[in-house]
C-alpha cells in the first residue's frame, strides 16, 4: 500500500441507464454493429473530439479528461449520431487471425523505449528503478501488474466472462465454453525490458512502437506465434516525448496489434507471429488530465494504474482489435472511463498481495440484474463451467490457473477422466518426494468436486496421494481426501462443501519415494465447483 494512501471501496455496479449514458456521451458508437465491423474493418469513428478520429488504430483509446468532456459535449448535441444499446452491449467481433481474447495466462511484457530513462537501479521490491524516471512510474507499474490475481482481487473477475470460440455478433459465452479469458493467478508481469539501443523519438509513430514491440519479443525469445499467443507488449516512452502526438491530440493512450494497416506508418512486419501492444506514454507528464490524483487526494501515480489497467483489461478481451469484445468503436475499458470515484461504477482503489492502486472499472456483459453495467469485481469465470475453479479440467492443455511445485507434474491427454487431458503428479517410473498441483480460487456454488485416479502399487507408508482444501476467508483447513495408495481401482469423486464468495485454496498432491522399483502417480481432472 502507497504510504497515506487510505483504502476505499466504491459500489461498483451502476444501473444499465446511468452507465449507458455515460458511453452514449463519450459519442464512441459507431455507424455499424459489433458483427459489422469484423467484416468491414475498423468501425469509422463518428465524434471529432475523439483521438480516434481519422486515427482508426488508437483501439480503446484513453482520452484526457478534458477531450472526454468536449466529446460529451458533442454527443449531447448530435444525439443522431448515437446508435440504440442492449441490455449487454459489447459483442463478438469474430476474432481476426482466429484471435478474439486472450485465453491463456496472461504475459505482460513491460518495454522502456529509449535511452533517456537513464541508469537502472533496484528497489526493495526487486523492481527495476530508472534514474530518468522522476515520478516513479517504473516501479509503481511493475508492482501494479505483480499483484494482479494476487490477494484474491476479484477485479479480473470481470473479464474473465468473455471467451473465444462464439459466433460474431454473440453477447454471452456458453457455460461449457473452454476459451475464456484466463484469470491472472499470481500476477500478469511476464518481464521487463529497459531497450537503451536508441533514444526514444521525440514523436514515434504508431509503426515505430509496433516495431519496438516486435522487438521486444525477440529479445524476451518469444519467437514463434504460440509464444505469442497471450501475450501483449507495453512500451512505455520517456518523460518529455509525446509518442503518437498523444500531448496536442488529447489521450492518455491506446493499444493495437503489429498486423493492423492503418497504423501511423503502415503497419509492422512480425516474423513471431501477432504482436499485441500499448502506447503509453510518461503519463504524470499530463498531470490531472490523465489521472493523477485522480482517486486519492495524494495520488501521483494514480493514473498510471488506471490508464494501464483500462489497456491489460481491454487487450485480454480485443487481443486482435477489433476481433474481440466490442461496441462499435468502444472496449470494456472505454466504457468505463473517468467515472467520478464513489458514484456507482467509479473508480476505486483495488487492494492485491502487492499494494494497493487506483483502478477504474470495466464493462460486465453479465452485470446487475442481467443488463451489462461498470463492474469493478466479478466471481471468476473458469473454462467449462468450473464455478470459480480456472481450468479445473485441464482442456488447456497447460496449468494455466494452477501453480506446480515439487518433483514431478504433467498435462496428459490419455487416461482421462473426460475431455482431452488431464494433470498427473508423480511418474510411472518414479519419483524423490511430494508433487503438488495447486489453486487459489473464489467459489460460486456450493459444492467442490474433484476426480483422481491414484496409480500406487507400494504401502500408505511410503506413498499415496492426498486432496486439501483452505478456506482463506475463514482461515480453516480441511482434508477432502485423506492420504490413500491403491492401485487400478480407477477414477474416484470427492466433494466437499464450501461457501460460495469465500477465497479458497485446493491442493491437488502425490508422493513417491524414490523405489526404483514401482513409481505411484495420480492423476487429477474435472474440478469445480457447482
């Protein structure tokens, strides 16, 4: 937690009426729909004040709180230009090299473009500190993306509902959807680059950021378009330069993709696939008007986490844009800009297992009362209808959502108990010790159900496997399954109740010890809760 800084917790869901307005006014709406727009490319941007208009590229766009204000105003006074809503208003753009949102567990790459941020040093945090950076946004960005899916924040919660693998124009994922955007467990920082070969242009175009992002997966060897796949590239330019005219042009920043061709520049070849990435600029530069203090009375650095948050929120659901989750010209974050703090959908400060940041909320297609509305926490949407669980069958086919330690574990796609893969801990051959498989997790029913299959041909003594469960809301620790060896008696359920809203922590474990003579694994799928 900044030191001073107090804690506030704003209601987070406003009236589908009131937040509506509030994207009506910012006159983002485009001239046709969400389903439209995947056919004919970027939507045209009908409001002149907006800083994309005429700039097609500037994809969830941040204005500056005074260009938000002139775009009201015109909004208010052509309200033909404004097109009619539904109750969820953003909309399946039909993805764009088959990428909508991100579906795997987010990589943030933090890129410090250019030589002027100076001599690198260490904070207590292990944060890279710059000597070119006055305000100390390198470090409080750093912590920011370290904390997100940390402490049990539910605000990740909210893009969690959005999924790949709909059909364009679709508004809602279906409960046996297996793409949804993963949630962040145990941060969204991948790695941080300060790129000193060259100073930062004075004025780079959006081409010559693409180009620093696609350097940036070189560098970070993400080189092939798996790598990729998840993962989004954040340049942040030095104090005193104005990337993209972002000064005189009233915007705080924006986010794009290599591929997209109207890009100042021209658009920017990748031989590592599709690189996603944001302009963000130095942003205290722009004082107030790009959030500072925005939140908190002594807030500096309050706009870099809103500002950034709006562009992680709004690339995880519009990776590609606009192939994602869109309204027109407006993402989940654009819908959600600058509402005042503590009216409903404000922006708020956001408590992580690394500090406390200003946050602004994001769009929720499933909010209050079934119309969509600004949301600033969500239960955690898993893939297959996991009742907070992420991943809880593994169809991945990675850990995504789950943390593994100890001396052996694998996806395996044979043996099953449904779909195609499973987790196993331990080997067939052997194995020195204790694997663990493991998830923090808020539940939204209330019963968790987990199936194991134990493979353990050697005494209780010596090996077995074992489930464990932690309510971390209440502090108390429960055994689901107790230390068992057998061996083929196949798969098996356990369940234990829980509370739905409670913070939970399932431990998936197995030992071995070592017999070169048998090895004992288990192998664990389809958990959740319902």
């Amino acid at each position: 937690m900044r030191p001073g800084t107090t804690t506030r917790r704003w209601a987070t869901r406003g009236s589908f009426t009131a937040v509506a307005a509030i994207a009506l006014l910012a006159g983002q709406q485009a001239a046709v729909t969400g389903a439209q727009a995947a056919v004919a490319g970027s939507p045209a941007v009908t409001n002149p004040y907006s800083p994309a208009y005429h700039h097609a590229y500037r994809h969830g766009v941040v204005p500056t709180r005074p260009q938000l204000a002139k775009m009201r105003a015109w909004a208010r006074s052509h309200p033909a230009a404004i097109h009619g809503t539904s109750a969820n208003d953003l909309s399946y753009g039909g993805g764009r090299d088959a990428i909508g949102v991100t579906t795997g567990a987010e990589k943030v790459y933090l890129v410090f473009y250019g030589s002027q941020w100076g001599t690198q040093g260490t904070d207590s945090n292990g944060n890279i500190t710059l000597s070119g950076d006055p305000s100390g946004e390198a470090p409080y960005a750093q912590q920011f993306l370290k904390g997100l899916g940390t402490g049990g924040e539910l605000w990740s919660g909210v893009m969690t509902q959005y999924c790949d693998g709909v059909a364009t124009g679709a508004q809602s994922c279906p409960a046996t959807n297996t793409e949804h955007v993963a949630y962040p467990t145990g941060g969204a920082l991948a790695g941080v680059w300060v790129d000193e070969s060259t100073a930062s242009p004075a004025t780079a175009s959006g081409h010559q950021l693409g180009v620093a992002a696609v350097n940036a997966a070189a560098h970070f060897g993400n080189t092939t378009a798996a790598s990729n796949r998840n993962a989004q590239y954040v340049i942040l330019s030095p104090t005193g330069t104005n990337p993209d005219n972002w000064l005189t042009q009233g915007f705080c920043a924006w986010h794009d993709y290599n591929g997209d061709s109207t890009l100042s520049g021209g658009k920017v070849t990748s031989p590592y696939g599709d690189i996603a990435f944001t302009n963000l600029p130095y942003l205290t530069d722009a004082g107030p008007s790009c959030g500072q203090n925005f939140v908190n009375k002594s807030g500096p650095l309050d706009g870099v986490s809103i500002v950034e948050g709006h562009e992680y929120a709004e690339t995880i659901t519009d990776q590609n844009p606009p192939g994602g989750w869109i309204q027109g010209n407006s993402e989940n974050g654009d819908k959600c800009a600058w509402i005042t703090p503590g009216t409903a959908g404000g922006s708020f400060d956001l408590t992580t297992g690394t500090g406390t940041f200003a946050v602004q909320t994001t769009w929720a297609n499933d909010g209050k009362s079934g119309a969509g509305a600004c949301a600033g926490s969500h239960p955690i949407v898993s893939n297959g209808n996991g009742g907070g669980v992420v991943n809880g069958g593994f169809e991945t086919g990675t850990f995504s959502g789950w943390t593994t330690s100890g001396a052996a574990t694998a996806i395996v796609s044979a043996g099953q108990h449904s779909g195609s893969h499973a987790a196993r801990a331990g080997l067939s051959t052997h194995t020195n010790g204790i694997s663990n498989i493991v998830q923090t997790f808020t539940a939204t029913g209330n019963t968790l159900t987990v199936f194991y299959n134990v493979s353990c041909p050697d005494t209780i003594t010596s090996a077995w496997a074992t489930i464990l469960l932690k309510d971390n809301t209440t502090g108390t620790s429960y055994t689901m399954l107790g230390r068992t060896c057998t061996h083929g008696a196949g798969w098996k359920r356990v369940a234990h109740a829980v509370t739905s809203g409670h913070s939970y922590t399932l431990t998936l474990r197995n030992r071995d010890d070592n017999d070169t003579a048998d090895g004992a694994y288990t192998l664990f799928d389809d958990a959740g809760v319902s």
